[in-house]
C-alpha cells in the first residue's frame, strides 16, 4: 500500500523498453493480487486451471498470463 510494487514495476517496463522490446509478460496465480497487473494495463491473455494431479503437487488452483503492449 506504499506504492512500491507500483516504483518496481514501472522500473522493469522502463528498462525493458530501453531494451527494445515491444511486449512483456508475466505468469501469476491466484494467490497473488492479480488485479494489480490490471490496473497498470497488463491484460489477461491466458488462464490455466490446475488439474487434481497438479493440485496435489501443490500448484495452484488457477495460473494467469499478461501481456503488456510497450508500443501504446
């Protein structure tokens, strides 16, 4: 709530963009505050629901992929 998450991910899209490229990516889970990629233009391109088999190696119950378009 002190807005560092927001400083750290602002810094990585910075540099990735210095680097040249056009899209970043990132894969979370449900036991992350997702919402917050959203809120800083990440969209949600893919959502896996973990399996019972997976689930018993303790992944979780779901995973997301983002994608930022750097180029906007």
């Amino acid at each position: 709530g002190l807005g560092v998450g927001t400083v750290l991910l602002d810094a990585a899209v910075s540099h990735l963009s210095s680097l040249g490229a056009t899209r970043a990516h990132l894969y979370t889970d449900s036991n992350c505050s997702w919402k917050f990629y959203e809120l800083h233009g990440f969209k949600r391109t893919a959502t896996h629901r973990a399996n019972r088999e997976e689930r018993r190696h303790a992944m979780p119950r779901e995973s997301f992929l983002y994608e930022l378009d750097l180029t906007a």
